[in-house]
C-alpha cells in the first residue's frame, strides 16, 4: 500500500506491488514469495512474546483473522457510590472463564463470553498487551491493524486509548504504549513512523494537529479500495516525547462538552493513524536469459523489499441518551450525530455478522473511514468499556450486543510488500559514482607522477645552476675582500701620516664637540623629566577614577539590599493584610448570625408587647415571624455542620419560596441575609434549575435595579455568577437584561469583591458562543475594561479570564466560518490592556492574557492591529518564555501560520 502524502501524490512508478491474502480454510502452500502470517499473529523475537501471543490469539474456530473484542469495567464513581449504595452492580465478571454475566434482576442473569474480561482492577499494561500488543505486532510485521474502543459515555474510553501518563506513567494508554513498542522495534535509519490525529465531527473530517484544516475529503483507490485521506497533515515522528506533544495538540483541539453523564464528554471520534514502512533485505531472485553473464549479474542485484503497515486507533465518542445525558442546544445536535455514526457502524457489524451481502459503508464517513477495519484485510481488536450502575442497564446490554456482534466478524489478512526498486536504482548509482570516482582517482594520479618528475627534473637542473652561481660569487667575494684589505692598509697609512701633522688643530676641535654634546644631553634629561610627571599624573588619575567606580558598585550593592529588604516587608504586610481580610470576613459571618438572632429577639418582643396591648390574646403569629422563627431553629440546630449543611435544612425545612420571598422584605438586613442563602444555594448545580423556575433569578436581577446597599449589590452579583455557569441561564440572563444590570453595578461600585462577583458573571457570559454579538452591543466589554481602575488582583483575573473566553469563542466561530472581520475586542479598544498586562506577576492573569493573544492572532485580519500595538513582540515572549508548554506551543503555532506577523518578524529580524 502506498504511503499518503498530504499533497496527495503516491509513488507507485518504482515499487511491486504485492499483497498475500492469508486463506482462512486453504490447504494449498503460498507462492515462494508469499509469507502467511502465524495464528498469535505476533513476531518470534522473544519467548516471552510468543508465549503471549498464544494465548492472546488463539482461536476456537482456528480463523486468525476474526475480530477480537475484550471487555472491560469501569469502577464505581463517586456518583454511583452515593445514588446506587443500596444496589448491587449490574454485571458480574468471571475473568478466570472469559465470561460475563448481565443481570436481569437479583436471581435472573444473562451469561456472555468474550476473548478477554478485564475487570476495574486491570492494569493499563494488562490492557494493553492483551488488546493491543498483538496488533502493533501484526503491524510491525507488514500487515494493517485497528484498534477500537466503543461503549456509552463516561466509561472509560478515552482512559484507555489516550490516557498520556505524564503523572503516572503506569497509566500511560493504548496509543503512547504502542508507540513507545513500535519505536523500540524499528530503525530510524531505515525506517519510517509517520502519524496523523483527526478527528470526526458533525460529518465532518477535521486535523486535530492543523485546526484550520478542518474538511478533509476521502478518497478510495477504485483498484484497489484501499482508503486515504490526502489532506491530512502527516509528521514525522522520531521519538517518544514528540509524539506525546502531538497527542497534547490534538486533545487540545478536540470538541469537549460537560454532560450530567461526564464532564469531559467527547463530542467527535478521535481516529489516530500510524504509518509504519520498514525495509527489510532482498530475497534471490532467478531469470532466465540467453546470455550466462547477465544472469550472474541479474542474481546479484537483489532489491530491497518494503513493508508497509498501518495502525488505527479509534477513540469513537460515547453513545449516550439523550434524556440522561441532559443535551440541548448546539451539545444535542452534536449527539444526534454522534448516535447516526454510531447507529451506521452498528449496521455495517449486523450486515457482517450475518454474511449479508450488501454491507452500508457508505451511510456514514466513520464506516467509510474504518471499511478495512471490519471485513476488510485488517486485523482488528476492539474493547468495550461498560460501567457497573444498574440505572444504564441498557446501555450496558446494547454496548454488550454490540461486542457479540463484532466477535462474529471475519476479516481477510494481507501482507503489504512491495519491491523497492527505486531504492536499488540509486544504490546501483551510488556505486557507479564509485567506479567513476576511483577511475578519475587513478588517472589523477597517473598526472601526478608525470608532474612529479617533470618537478623533479626541473630541481636538478635548478640546483645545478645554483652551485654554478654560488662558485662564481664565492670567487668574487674573495677577490673583493683581498681588494678591500689592501685600500684598508693604504688608508691607515694615510691616516697616521694625517695625525702627526695636525695634531693641534685635531684637539681644539675635540673640545669644542663636547661642549656641544654636554648641552644636548641637558635638553634630554629635561623632556624625559616631563614625560616622567605627566606619567604620574595619568597614574593618580586612573587610580581616583578606579576608586570612584568601586564606590559605585558599593553603592549599587546598598541599594540592591534596601530593596531586598523593602519586598521582604512588602510581602510580610501583605500576608498581614490577608490574615486581617480573613478575620473581618470571619467577625462578619458571627456579626451576621447575631444579628438574625437579635432580629428575630426583636420579632417576639414586638409580638409579645402585642398581645399584652390586647389584654393576653393567643393568637397564632403570621407567616413572616413563623418564618424567621423556622430560620433561627434551622441556625441554631445545625450550628454546628457547617455553612453548607445548615443551608441544605434551612431550604428543606423552610422552602424555596419563603425563601425568596424574603428577597422583597423591607428590612434592609432581612433581605441580606435572604439573598446570602440564594446565592449558597446557587452553588450547588443541583439547585439552580429550582431557584431559576422559581423565579430567583428575575429576584435578583431586581435586586441589583432597585437595592442601592452594596453588600446585597455584592452577594446578588455572586448569585447571578453562580447561575451563569449553566448555558441555558446565561441565556435567561441575557434575555431579562442582566448584562445591562450588571454593567451598571460595576460602573457605580467601589468595593473589589463586588467588582469581582460582577466580572465574574460577566466572564463566564463571555464564554457562550451565541451571546457575543449581544454581550458586546450591550456594553459587556466596556464594563469589563472599565472594572480594571480598581487595580484589585482578583477583579484582574476575572477581567482577563473573561476577555480570553470571549477570545476564544471568537476563534472558535472565525474557525467555523460564521464570523468575519476584525475582532469585537480590538474595536471596543481592549487591545492596549491586553498588552499591558500579558507579562503580569499574577499567574492567573497572565495566563489568561497569553491565552486571549494567542487567540486572537488566530486570524489574520487581527493581525495588523496586533503589530501597530505592540502584541507581536508579547506573543513572541510567549513562544519563548510561557511556563505552560501548551500556550507556548500555541504561540510559536501562530507565529509561524500568519504571513502577516512573519513578514513583520523578518523586518524586524526576530528568529523565534
């Protein structure tokens, strides 16, 4: 099989093309070409892996290409352990037997057997080496194989398959595992792993590791049906870490959403391929031929085979209910598609398992995708992940069908070989290069003997010359020197015969020269004397000069220490401060809990003076002093269980809405202490809905409209943050103008924890994809920039933690195509904050101003803002300096894929 190139292109031209189908029931031998592959479908390296391949592939009906399925239970969570306490698990495992058995009701049980029962105590590793170690083993052999995982939501897939195990490398997954043994069997040097992450969502094919590459068409071979994906982006991996940084990527890039079923639901398919070609030596090949010589020649050459295998890891989303599962909006589309996938994978295994023969691949892309996998030439092992709570009883039971069915499904095995004669062409090259080379060598040195003794020849004849010339100078030399002797003697004759007859004139001219020379010597002694004191002069200078740095960097050093000393206090004042607030906070709590006492004190007082007045009547009190009076009790009796216990018997005892009615009393401490139990409620999700259909969210919006105190501005606010964490509320909020309230409160307080409960309903506004235009329209942005004059850390955060929700929900819909055009952030002026503060000290703002930049450079019509006000040289920072690997990975993403901001880089010869 060929390899997938992103662009498409395949290279067919220089490669055979073989592939050996394994007979299920044949007797005749294979070709002598042809290799069937063994029952344990696994490589003889070890004994210890041959012993595990025997028993992990072992068939009953001796049919080593049937699909093998393992089945494995997930403990009890923490909401299982509360709501079934008194229920026994639905499904019993019998791992000794391979069977499980699935209860009916406490004395009826149905009874199933599987290839292997894995129970909530298996081991990753155990898991893997029993449902994906034979298959990486096929793979390495030549042959194509998938692994799968299927079962409801919430059991366990994704835990299985993409757990990466960087905390806890015992719970490393299926993927890194066979990684890790697909790297340690072959060779990098010539061999090749390649990998693409893609996930399946909505119908629609998008690269988990290019985002913007998000509709990636199918394409078959019409000869061979073979299925590619040509525009899915394949790398390289040579490595283990990189992979895993791969893996962080495309997680990072795939659709989550948080279900009452599980928190991180996976909304998509999640399909890891893994190209795997290994070379391996040439088999002797015979051909006939007139000529004896070429036949030894043609024996010879024996070109290299190739086999390529690939495997898939298939991470399909869980299959959920709907009325369960709690869906709605956007998240119940996604699941209606999810379920249609799902539904067509089904079929295609009915259709299978029951030799029919028409078999509907094309109903869906993930049957289109995993057409090999089933029926095809693949070998395949799917787990099934089933969870133990007898309320998803019949989710168990489809998920267990679903396996059984898939037990029944044989697939046809084929070797993919091929002649690499392609790789013999060049190695045919390399070695006429080689007898080209040692040819030009020879002839070299055949030139370099002539020259030498040419050179050689053209020495001696030079040395000779030189000997000749040397006699003729040495000749002319001692000529000379006898000449030169005799004009010496003649000269010193000449000279006494001068002394005796001047000798008076020869000693009055001796005197006089030493008076002259006495009187230059002077002038010397004066300028080496000058010279000496400007040299002492430069000395004294450098010295002073020397001092005064030393005083200098003492000097520094002072300072360095005083400011040392001035953080140590600054951060001891600090905790001060913090251990004050926490006292106040405390002192309020108690001061609050007395004042309800002495209000209620008050209530009987005025109630007993009452019926005093009225001479001892019993009448029964009304419904607001029985209501305080049920306060108090629900107070004092559960003094004792915390804040979150009382509240829980306060609205049990008193109900929801007495309590809200509270809300609109007309005493000031009243209605205070009835929203501070709104908004405890309002932090529990399983109240929201209740204060929400009993009208508490319109209490408190009216609240913040007509109440001027700004401890109820504060809690209120809190309320409302709490209720905005739900989709559906923040759309109730929308709807009833609470973002207009909202902004009006932030622009009248002062206190920071009022400004921080409203930042933080506004953030977590930010974060809904259909509201932006609204939001932005009624003045959401603005009031979040405007809460930055307090200067607080804590209204910072949620200030930038609601920018870079906005941010990304832009992204995401840029992404999607339904928004164009600059960014609402930057047109409302929020850009020269976000720079301001995207190298802030306090992690948490940071960390969300780095996520919002990267966010917005995203898009390149962002881009030329962002470099006018200064984000490129922040993201730049980010790519190199962020603590968290994945924001800077992003960056540096970023950075590379706009044009606009490399072009900038270059300008500025930035090399990031």
């Amino acid at each position: 099989m060929a390899n997938n190139h992103r662009n498409g292109t395949t290279h067919r031209s220089s490669l055979n093309k073989i592939d050996r189908p394994l007979s299920v029931n044949s007797n005749t031998k294979p070709a002598s070409k042809s290799k069937s592959l063994p029952v344990s479908g696994l490589r003889k390296s070890t004994p210890a892996s041959l012993a595990a391949a025997s028993a992990a592939f072992k068939d009953d009906a001796g049919v080593p290409g049937r699909v093998r399925v393992a089945v494995r239970l997930r403990c009890r969570n923490a909401e299982e352990m509360v709501a079934d306490a008194d229920f026994a698990d639905c499904v019993e495992l019998q791992p000794e037997l391979k069977r499980l058995k699935l209860r009916k009701n406490n004395w009826d049980a149905e009874t199933y057997e599987f290839d292997e029962v894995l129970t909530e105590f298996a081991s990753q590793k155990r898991v893997y080496e029993v449902v994906a170690k034979p298959v990486v083993e096929s793979v390495l052999e030549g042959y194509n194989g998938t692994v799968m995982a299927y079962g409801q939501t919430g059991t366990g897939k994704t835990y299985t398959l993409g757990r990466l195990g960087e905390e806890d490398p015992a719970t490393r997954g299926i993927m890194v595992r066979a990684m890790e043994h697909i790297l340690a069997d072959v060779s990098l040097e010539t061999d090749s792993v390649t990998v693409c992450y893609l996930q399946l969502y909505m119908e629609t094919i998008q690269d988990l590791l290019d985002p913007t590459n998000d509709n990636i068409s199918i394409v078959e071979d019409p000869k061979t049906g073979d299925v590619s994906l040509p525009g899915a982006t394949l790398v390289e991996i040579r490595d283990r870490q990189s992979f895993v940084e791969l893996l962080k990527l495309g997680e990072a890039h795939r659709f989550a959403a948080n279900t009452k079923l599980n928190t991180e639901s996976s909304r998509s398919h999640a399909i890891l391929m893994v190209h795997l070609k290994r070379s391996i030596e040439g088999r002797d090949m015979t051909h006939s031929g007139e000529n004896g010589n070429n036949n030894h020649i043609i024996k010879a050459l024996k070109p290299p085979i190739v086999r390529k295998g690939k495997l898939v890891v298939v991470d399909l989303a869980g299959s959920e209910r709907i009325d369960k599962s709690g869906s709605e909006g956007h998240t119940l589309e996604e699941a209606k598609s999810i379920n249609l996938s799902l539904s067509a994978l089904g079929k295609c295994i009915n259709a299978l398992a029951e030799g029919s023969a028409h078999v509907p691949v094309r109903d869906s892309k993930l049957t289109r995708l995993l057409r090999d996998s089933f029926g095809g030439t693949a070998r395949t092992s799917l787990v099934i992940t089933i969870g133990p709570s007898p309320r998803h009883r019949g989710e168990t039971a489809s998920t267990i069908m679903f396996g059984q069915r898939a037990m029944r499904v044989e697939n046809m095995l084929k070797l993919k070989e091929e002649f690499d004669y392609k790789s013999l062409s060049r190695r045919l090259d390399i070695q006429l290069d080689k007898l080209i080379a040692e040819q030009e060598r020879q002839q070299k040195a055949f030139e370099d003997e002539i020259e030498r003794i040419t050179l050689e020849a053209e020495s001696r004849i030079s040395e000779a010359e030189r000997n000749y010339a040397d006699s003729l100078e040495k000749e002319r030399l001692k000529y000379q020197k006898d000449y030169m002797e005799s004009i010496k003697k003649l000269e010193e004759k000449w000279v006494i015969n001068q002394q005796k007859q001047g000798s008076e004139t020869i000693i009055i001219g001796s005197k006089d020269g030493t008076s002259n020379e006495r009187g230059s010597m002077m002038s010397v002694v004066e300028e080496l004397a000058e010279v000496k004191k400007l040299l002492l002069k430069e000395t004294q200078s450098r010295k002073a000069t020397e001092e005064e740095v030393n005083n200098l960097k003492s000097q520094v050093a002072q300072w360095k220490r005083s400011e040392a000393l001035g953080n140590t206090e600054i951060l001891k004042l600090r905790k001060m401060l913090e251990d004050e607030a926490h006292q106040k906070k405390k002192l309020e709590g108690e001061i609050a809990l007395l004042q309800s006492q002495l209000l209620h004190i008050s209530f009987e007082a005025d109630e007993t003076r009452k019926r005093l007045d009225k001479g001892g009547s019993d009448k029964v009190r009304g419904g607001f002093d029985s209501l305080m009076n049920q306060v108090r009790h629900a107070q004092l009796q559960d003094s004792g269980n915390g804040e979150k216990a009382s509240i829980a018997k306060l609205f049990e005892q008193v109900g929801l809405h007495r309590i809200l009615s509270l809300l609109e009393a007309e005493d000031a401490d009243v209605r205070i202490h009835a929203v501070k139990v709104v908004a405890n409620l309002a932090a529990e999700e399983s109240n929201q809905e209740k204060i929400v259909e009993a009208g508490g969210l319109s209490s408190l919006l009216m609240l913040l409209r007509s109440s001027e105190d700004e401890t109820i501005h504060r809690v209120a606010a809190g309320a409302i943050a709490n209720l905005a964490m739900n989709e559906t509320n923040q759309e109730l909020i929308m709807a009833q103008g609470g973002i207009t309230l909202l902004s009006m409160t932030a622009a009248n307080a002062e206190d920071p924890q009022t400004l921080r409960m409203v930042a933080g309903a506004i953030a977590n506004l930010c974060g809904n994809d259909k509201l932006q235009s609204k939001l932005r329209a009624e003045g959401g942005i603005k009031a979040l920039l405007g809460m930055v004059r307090c200067g607080h850390p804590d209204v910072l955060a949620q200030v930038a933690r609601g920018i870079a929700n906005f941010a990304k929900c832009e992204s995401r819909a840029s992404t999607q195509g339904t928004k164009s055009g600059r960014s609402l952030l930057i047109d409302d002026g929020a850009l020269p904050w976000i720079v301001q503060n995207a190298n802030n000290e306090a992690s948490p703002i940071r960390r969300h101003i780095e996520l919002a930049l990267c966010h917005l450079a995203q898009h390149e019509v962002n881009a030329k803002d962002m470099i006018s006000g200064g984000a490129l040289w922040e993201l730049v920072r980010i790519s190199r300096d962020c603590s968290r690997e994945d924001i800077r990975t992003l960056a540096h993403r970023t950075l590379s894929s706009s044009p606009a901001f490399e072009a900038e880089m270059k300008r500025l010869r930035i090399n990031y």
